[in-house]
C-alpha cells in the first residue's frame, strides 16, 4: 500500500492517538481490578462482598473483550467514558451494578404520534450513558 505524503501524516496521527487511547484503556483496566480488590459490600456480609467483587472483575472483562477490536475512536470514546461513569456511579453509591432506570410506558412519545416505533426510539435516546452497553450483554 503507497501512502501520499498527506495520507501518511494522517495515518501517524491516528496511531498516536490510538496509543494514547490505548493507555488510557489499559489504565482504566487496572483501576477496575484495584476496585474489586478493595471492594466491600455495603450490607457487611462477606458473601456479598465476594459476590459482588466476582461480579465486577467478570463485568470489566466481558465488556473489555467483547469490545477489544473496536477501531472507531468516537465508538472508543463513548466506552471510556461509559467505564469512568459506571467506576463512579459504583463509588458513590456503593453498589458494583447499574443503576436500574424506570420509564412508564407512552412517557417519552409525543402527542401527536404515540406510535410504538417513536416510544422505543426515545427510549434509546434516553438511556443513560451508563447502561448503555449493560443490556446489549444482559
């Protein structure tokens, strides 16, 4: 493959940035398993404490190979930041599992058009960003 002067330059600026990106995921790696290491249950039992560091150190690695060969940097992006949200959302509320969302049914549609199509469309705008790839899984 011949590479013009100005595809090369682009080319060197998309690996630099895939290496910085790749740094960025290695470390959000490690800081999921630091997490489960230093995890505790909020209910004190240690049987929840062991099922719920079982239960992020198997998430982190499900999602992380399920999305190991993405290339699309806005795709990447969105799973770093969906990573970082759920690592906080955990901390604060003290519990390793998405927060559940409940939306009644017909909430979201328009008067005009209650149609079933345009319901499950608004329901897919909005979603949180942190349950985004919870259900893809589940």
């Amino acid at each position: 493959m011949i590479l013009f002067r100005e595809d090369w330059r682009e080319h060197r600026r998309d690996s630099e940035m895939t290496a910085a990106t790749r740094q960025e995921v290695l470390n959000l790696y490690r800081r999921i398993f630091r997490l489960a290491r230093r995890w505790h249950a909020a209910s004190g039992q240690m049987e929840d404490t062991i099922r719920e560091k079982q239960y992020i150190i198997n998430e982190a690695r499900m999602l992380f190979q399920k999305n190991k060969n993405l290339t699309d940097s806005e795709l990447i992006k969105q799973c770093i930041d969906e990573c970082t949200a759920r690592i906080e959302i955990g901390l604060h509320y003290q519990i390793p599992y998405p927060r559940p969302i409940h939306l009644p049914p017909m909430a979201l549609t328009p008067l005009q058009s209650r149609g079933l199509q345009t319901q499950e469309k608004l329901r897919k705008f909005s979603k949180p960003l942190y349950l985004k790839s919870h259900n893809e899984v589940s």
